[in-house]
C-alpha cells in the first residue's frame, strides 16, 4: 500500500469517473490527495465556451470535499496554476508547486490519461504512476463531453454538483393566478423538486392568522425563509426546479401592507438566480380563499402591472415569459417553454 498518493485534475466539472477513480485509488494508499488544477482564465474560457457560469475552485472543491466526507483518509486541496504556463510547458514550476500543496513526499500518482505518465516519471522519479481505466470503460465520460452536453448527460454529475447546473424556473403573478397549482403539476411531470410560497402560510403558522400584524421583521424572515426553502429544493433537483414566488413577491406585498419596500428583502432578490420566469397574467377567475385581499378586476389589473414592472427593475426583463388564458392553455405554454429551455433530448 502506498503512503501518500495524488490525484489531480481540472474537474470541470466533476463527475462519477472522477469519484470512482477517488474512491478506487483510496484503497491502495493511506492518504489520497485529490489536488484541483485551476488557472483561472482557462476555466473562465471554457465556461465561456461551453456556455455556463463560471465554476470557481471553491465550488469544485466544495462539491468534491461534500461527496467524499466520510471517507477520511481522503482530502482535498488546491492548486493555483494562474501563473504557470500553460500545458505542456510548466511542468518544472507545476511539479514544486503540487509537492507545496500536499506537503509531504508523494508516493504515486493515479492517472487515467497515458498522456502524463511520462512527464510525471521524469519530474516525480520517486512515485510510481498508476494508470487507471483510460478507456473509461466503467464511466465512458469526460468533464468536456459533459460541458457539451450539461442535462443529456446529468446521470454523471456529482449529485453535490447538480443544483448549480440544474435549470431553475420561477413562477409568478398576483394573487390568485394559479402559481401554486401550476408549480406543483410541473415539478410532478418533470419528475422533479420545487419550492412552494412561504409567505402564503406564514400569518397562519407565526401571526395567528391575523395579516393587520405584520412588521418589517416578518417580511425580512419570510424572505430568508423562502431562500432557505429553495436552497433544499434545488439540492434535490432532477435537471430543473421550479420556485413558487421570490423575494421580489415578498417585496411586492410589503409594499402592500406596510406602504413601503423592504431593503432586507431586497437583497435577496437575484435575477441571475433563474433561467426562466413564467410571469402568470390575472385572467383567471379570483377564487376567494380566507387569505387573498385584491379581487376588484380594476385592482387586480394594477397590482398586476406594478408586480410585472417590479420584475424588470430587478432585471428579470429578458427571462419573463408572460403567459396568460384558461387553465389547460397556461399548462400547456408552460410546458413547451420548459421543453425549449431545457432542449429535446431532455423531455418528460
């Protein structure tokens, strides 16, 4: 068995290959470093590229530490390569540089690509380089084939990783427009998570039902509750999940009760957070249900214009799809805008 053994990669991002190669190399050592390569400008390029937010070190190495927390004598560590050249010069300073980040003398490296066995048996004479499955014949997977094609191949994601790829769908409008319902029939078709409107039970549970008592502090708790409420929601994501409501709503009705915006909540309110909004119009018949107080078709028309303009302040303007008619025709326009977001090769 050997005493320390490395291995190391960009994992951009990083998958079930990976984790099997973690777990596989931890049984012939006492202690596996997994060292994160990251260049910054590369990773932002091939972010860019592929066409999704830029994956930092601390996200890699949050979701790698997060898959392999039980298994303790496995540990994860950094290695900056901003100022080293780029592959395949470099290989001088990246050789000190990874001795520094594991810190103690390095008995092998386990690699399933041929094409660094060479180079680390010339830099790194004293390990023994353990070349492991470089037919991927297990997990027939790379970190780039995944970049091409994020939701296609979501069964190879690291399940730590999912909720930062899985596409997220907001649902929103007035009262009474339907948000609950067509939420909960979306996540069930997808096959999928969601997060219903803490704000709509929360007089009940906190308040004792009385809405004539709300202050300030309630609206910044039902906004933390709320983010709290889709953070667990996503973790359990299958591809998309879907948000009844957001703090830009919670915002909405503080304005309604207290005659002004709340600037806690409002830092909770993130555009960026969403891929789509699916903006509910009030052209549906108000159903009175013992909470709903804006029934007047007049009010409901200019609750409904100051809800929408809220959203394109936030900058939620170039995701909002406004989709309005009858219950069957608001199903079926949500689900083909899902289908597009989420591409052909991933339908229901």
């Amino acid at each position: 068995m050997y005493k320390t053994g490395v291995y190391f990669g960009r994992f951009l991002p990083p998958h079930r290959g990976h984790l099997y190669q973690m777990i596989e190399a931890s049984t012939k050592c006492e202690h596996l470093v997994v060292v994160i390569s990251d260049n910054w400008k590369q990773t932002r390029d091939i972010c860019e590229e592929a066409g999704m937010p830029v994956v930092s070190y601390r996200l890699r190495k949050q979701w790698i530490s997060q898959q392999i927390q039980d298994i303790d004598h496995i540990s994860v560590e950094v290695l900056d390569e901003s100022d080293i050249p780029v592959y395949p010069q470099g290989w001088e300073m990246w050789s000190q540089r990874m001795r520094e980040v594991v810190g103690k003398p390095i008995d092998a490296f386990f690699v399933g690509d041929t094409e660094y066995s060479e180079t680390l048996a010339e830099y790194f004479p004293e390990a023994e380089v353990v070349m492991f499955d470089p037919k991927r014949t297990r997990y027939p997977i790379s970190a780039a084939d995944i970049r091409r094609d994020i939701l296609g191949n979501w069964h190879y994601i690291l399940g730590a990783a999912r909720p930062f790829f899985a596409k997220k769908v907001l649902i929103a409008g007035t009262e009474s427009c339907g948000k609950t319902t067509l939420t909960k029939c979306l996540a069930k078709l997808y096959n999928t998570s969601w997060s219903e409107e803490v704000g709509r039970y929360y007089a009940r549970d906190y308040l004792g039902n009385d809405e004539t008592v709300y202050t300030d502090e309630d609206f910044n708790r039902i906004a933390h509750l709320q983010f709290e409420q889709d953070y667990h929601a996503l973790r359990a994501a299958n591809k998309v999940c879907f948000f009844d409501t957001d703090a830009t709503y919670t915002d909405y009705f503080s304005e309604l009760y207290m005659g002004h915006r709340n600037e806690l909540v409002q830092k909770y309110i993130d555009a960026n957070r969403y891929d789509l909004l699916i903006y509910l119009k009030p052209d549906v018949k108000w159903v009175a249900d013992g909470q709903r107080l804006n029934g007047d078709e007049d009010k409901r028309k200019l609750l409904d214009d100051r809800l929408l303009n809220m959203y394109v302040y936030h900058g939620f303007g170039d995701k909002i799809a406004i989709v309005g008619g009858d219950y069957n025709q608001r199903l079926s326009k949500a689900i083909e805008l899902i289908d597009n977001l989420l591409g052909e090769s991933v339908k229901p």
